[in-house]
C-alpha cells in the first residue's frame, strides 16, 4: 500500500523534484541500514541518554582539558570538537593508523555522541563494532564509559578519523 503511494506520487514528479525526493530517500536509507547493522551485531543503543549533558562535559574534561578558552576560540572549538586534533592542539592517531586502534580497543559499552546533538547514545554489548560501522557517518565521536580514549569520525574526507587515548598521550 505505501509503495504504491509512494510509486503514484513519484510518477507525477518532473525530473528536478525526483532527484529531490532521492536524496531524501538515500538519507533514510543510509540511516536505517547503519542503524541495522549495528544491530545485526547484536548492540543495544538506549536512543537517549539522561545524563547526556554531564557526559559531554566530561568528554571536554577529559579529552580538551588542555585547551584554554583562547584557543578553543582561536581553533573553533565550539564548531567541531575535533578541531583539537586538526589543528594539531592534542597529539592524537590519524587515519587509518586510528582506524586500526580503534578495532584493536576494547569495546563493551560505549558512548556515542554527535556534534549537533545534544544527546548522547549508549551503546551496550558493542564489542563487535569497527571503524568501518561509522564510514558514513559525520561528526559522531565514540568513546568508551571510563573516558580512556575516544574515536572521531568527521565530515571532512581529508580530518580523520581520530584516535586519542588519554593513556598513551
């Protein structure tokens, strides 16, 4: 039944507005087929989490403690939280180098964050995810529940992704 609604309406549609309605569909498409396979590895994601706003403040604690408001001005910090990192202000791995340690972490229960979102995901059981999972995502920042390191993964095919551990400096 939605189909052919949906079938009916797009038959009626120029050419300009179908392409329009694809990139509305390929949006949802890619949404729904990531939130599926972290779920086909058998992640639990709790979609909001109470505590979201002290969570972010302890990321910036933890992982931006040594930025002072100057520069997180001068860097815009308050833009992309990954910033830090392009422009060199917290050593961290890059690339495929950070891909990897990402996938060699431990991952049990993580955080998952967003850069304009204010909400934070909890993803449980997540041992079996990769850096691949998050390809096509942007902005999205991964750390696990004791703020050790953190993963990020960008808009920008040329920043990232990121890897910091907080013990390896």
């Amino acid at each position: 039944m939605i189909r052919e609604e949906i079938n009916r309406m797009l038959d009626v549609l120029p050419e300009s507005e179908l392409n329009v309605a694809y990139s509305r569909i390929e949006m949802v498409y890619r949404k729904y087929m990531y939130e599926k396979r972290i779920a086909d590895k058998g992640v639990q994601v709790t979609e909001f989490c109470e505590e979201s706003e002290e969570i972010v403040q302890r990321w910036d604690e933890v992982f931006a403690h040594n930025l002072d408001d100057v520069l997180k001005e001068t860097i815009y910090y308050s833009q992309y939280k990954w910033h830090m990192f392009s422009y060199e202000q917290q050593t961290c791995l890059e690339g495929e180098v950070a891909r990897a340690a990402f996938d060699a972490e431990e991952k049990r229960d993580l955080y998952v964050m967003y850069q304009h979102s204010p909400y934070v995901q909890v993803y449980e059981n997540a041992s079996a995810v990769v850096a691949a999972d998050f390809d096509e995502q942007q902005d999205i920042y991964i750390f696990d529940k004791a703020f050790t390191w953190t993963y990020v993964h960008t808009h920008e095919s040329m920043c990232g992704p990121y890897f910091y551990n907080i013990e390896q400096g």
